[in-house]
C-alpha cells in the first residue's frame, strides 16, 4: 500500500520533466539536455547495444548514466550492482577520460557511484562520510522505493544533497556546492 501511495504522488507531482519551474540555469539544462536528450547531442556504442545482453529499462539507464558522467566530466566512477560488469564495459567503450570500475573498495575515493539493483540481500559496504568528504560528488541509486536499504540510504543522504532528482525507479543524488540546491520530481 505504501508504495502504491509513493507512486500515485509521484505521478502528480512530476512536473519538472520538461523544466517546468526549474530555476537553476545547470539544473535546466541538465534536465532538458541530458536526462532527455532533447537535442540527440549525445552518441552510444550501438554494435555492443546489438548483442541484446540488455532489455529495454536497462538500455535506457547505460544511456542515461553514459550521458550524466560525460557531461558532468568525472574522472573516477564506480559502478556496483546486478549488472555493473556490463555497465562498467558499455561506459568504457564510451568514455576513455574516466577510470571506471566495478570495485566497491574504491567507492569511497570516486567521483560518480551508481548502485544498482542488489545482487544478494547484502548492501556493499561503503563508507559514505569519506565519500563525501571531498565534493562534488555524484550518486545514482536504484530502487530507492522498492528496497528498502536503498530506500534508507535515499532518504539519508538526500537531505545533506545539494540537489536531489527523483526519478520514481531511480533517483540522483549531486553534493556539489556550487550548483544550486533544489529537490526535482522526473519521470525517464
């Protein structure tokens, strides 16, 4: 019931899909340009997308994460979950300008850190104080309705998030100080 109730008030209240009531010139910007591609600005690695290793709501989510660490130009990503050693491969043959791993013990020392879905009921142990000890930083979690550890980690470090973009099935978190704050609701 409670996660029924999540989705219904997320459906009325996703109103920033197209920018609307958007103030911040960065967060505009990467809403329209990067989270929609609205302009087609950005390329994929079609012949790996080819091979059909990924459904439909995968595909879209390497694309997504693909456009968001070459435009916000990070050098070390960390990407953790079910299918982490494919997304690790598809960014790679994307963007050369980043170390890009699937290696929970260098989470702490990266710049961008995707969890994905859990492979087995245990959350990786990564300690989020040094993480977030030099800014900015950049976290994309997955289900953060739907698994309750993501959920608690979603709510725990959305409040000390400069920005926070809630996608219903995914959410992004941006601690960068020089961006301003804001809470988005979008749907992919």
């Amino acid at each position: 019931m409670w996660y029924l109730k999540e989705r219904v008030k997320h459906a009325v209240r996703f109103r920033h899909k197209r920018g609307y009531g958007v103030h911040s010139p960065f967060m505009f910007n990467l809403i329209l340009n990067v989270i929609r591609d609205r302009e087609r600005l950005f390329d994929y690695p079609l012949e790996w997308e080819r091979r059909e290793l990924l459904r439909h709501r995968e595909r879209k989510v390497f694309r997504l994460l693909s456009r968001l660490i070459r435009y916000l130009r990070v050098e070390r990503v960390v990407c953790l979950g079910e299918h982490a050693e494919h997304l690790v491969e598809y960014l790679s043959a994307i963007y050369q300008d980043a170390s890009i791993t699937s290696h929970v013990e260098e989470a702490a020392e990266a710049d961008f850190v995707f969890l994905g879905k859990r492979q087995g009921n245990e959350m990786p142990a990564i300690d989020w104080a040094a993480f977030l000890e030099h800014e900015p930083k950049y976290l994309v979690i997955s289900d953060i309705y739907r698994d309750k550890q993501h959920a608690r980690l979603w709510r725990q470090l959305r409040e000390r998030a400069t920005v926070s973009v809630d996608m219903m099935w995914y959410g992004m978190l941006f601690f960068n100080p020089k961006i301003q704050k804001g809470k988005y609701n979008l749907i992919i």
